[in-house]
C-alpha cells in the first residue's frame, strides 16, 4: 500500500496559485507511483480567491508571524495574515486527522514555503505558515521542498 502523504495542490498541476497557475513537479508520475497524495492549498481554504494579488512577509518569516513578529501583506496593502493561518491551520488539521507523516511542500510560498520565503522583496532563508506550524505543534511531520521529485 502506498504512504499517504500531504502535498501541495499547485504541485500536483492543479491552477491555485496566485497567478492563476499550476506549479507541476518534475517528477509526478513517479510521486504518484510512490505516494497517495493528501491535496491542499491554504490559501485557497483560508477563503482566498484564484487569481489573487502576491503576498509577502514583513518583519519575518512563517516562524515570525506565529511569534507575533511579522505579517503577511499583499501587493494591494491588505493584511491577509488572518486568512492565510486559517487555511494554513486547516491544511494541518487535515493532515493530523489522517496521520499523514510527511509533506512535499511548494518552495518560496507565503503558506508552504520550507527553507525559501519572500520578505520585503527578498528571497531568504525562512520557512511559510504551514512549516512554521507544523514546527511548533512539535509534531513528527517530516516537511520537504516538492517542487522535484
Ligand atoms: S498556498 Fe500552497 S498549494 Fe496553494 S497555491 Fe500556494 S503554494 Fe500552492
């Protein structure tokens, strides 16, 4: 039987992103060949609509905002950190209710980035909204980039 693991939906070639796309892996026949996936986009499931304005952090990264350090703010100047933890926090609920172990995550994301994240309009070392959670629950989920598989 194949593990069940969480991924996001973009990866899986579905078009949720921001600018309306799909982010595909390279790899996915193979993944699926592996893995039965668990979808999710948390940004979509925050109530976020496809297309949408780009998000950033300010002030930090995932981590940041859960310390309450930082925000999420979109090209329009809306905060949507609200939004954004709540699908974050749905896609983990989910996650935990199936006991899934690990995540292919989509890089440089607000909400699924893993090691790479956009703040004040630099790419840097930082984690999104879905790791920074995942962290903090101290919970045994491994979280690894799935943009190539
Ligand atoms: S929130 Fe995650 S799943 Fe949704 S579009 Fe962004 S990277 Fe993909």
């Amino acid at each position: 039987m194949k593990e069940v693991v969480g991924v996001s939906l973009c990866l899986l070639g579905l078009a949720c992103r921001y600018n309306g796309r799909a982010k595909k892996m390279r790899g996915l026949e193979r993944f699926l060949e592996r893995f039965s996936p668990l979808p999710f986009c948390p940004e979509q499931m925050g109530g976020l609509p496809t297309p949408r304005p780009p998000t950033q952090f300010f002030g930090g990264d995932g981590r940041a905002v859960l310390m309450g350090q930082a925000r999420l703010i979109n090209e329009e100047g809306r905060d949507v950190t609200d939004v954004m933890l709540k699908g974050s926090r749905m896609a983990l609920s989910l996650v935990k209710l199936l006991g899934v172990k690990k995540l292919f995550l989509k890089e440089k994301s607000p909400c699924c980035g893993v090691n790479k994240v956009w703040i004040e309009g630099k790419l840097v070392e930082g984690c999104g909204l879905l790791k920074a959670l995942v962290e903090r629950e101290g919970l045994s989920i491994e979280v690894v980039v799935g943009d190539e598989f």
